[in-house]
C-alpha cells in the first residue's frame, strides 16, 4: 500500500482509494497525495475539495487515476 502511494506522489499522480471511516463506513475518494507521515497520508481530496489526511491502515484500495484525452 505505502509503495504504491509513494510511486503516485513521484510521478505527481492521482489515485482513487476505498477508504474505511473511524465509524466503519466505507467512502471511494480521489486524491493528490501530497506525503506521508506517521502512518498518516496527507493528501488533497477532489471528491471534498480540501486538504484531508487518511489513516495508512484504513486504506482498503488504492489504484491510480487514469485519464484519457479524446483525440
């Protein structure tokens, strides 16, 4: 999980992740990480649109964004 969050913050990527609440409900998020400390990933949420941090072990998913311009 920490390896695939770092790739994304090197190659300034986006990532779409399921995450689990402290009240146990799941939410999907879009994310720019920004980094990590602590066990905790600091990163700025497009589905709020503000600044959010996520508990690392409450990540269940993460994959990257893939956007596809038309041509």
């Amino acid at each position: 999980m920490v390896k695939e969050l770092h790739r994304a913050m090197a190659q300034n990527q986006h990532i779409q992740i399921i995450y689990l609440g402290s009240q146990g409900q799941t939410t999907m998020r879009t994310l720019r990480p920004l980094e990590i400390v602590d066990g905790r990933l600091k990163a700025y949420c497009l589905t709020r649109k503000a600044p959010r941090v996520f508990v690392i072990d409450r990540i269940l998913a993460v994959e990257p964004v893939v956007i596809r311009h038309a041509m």
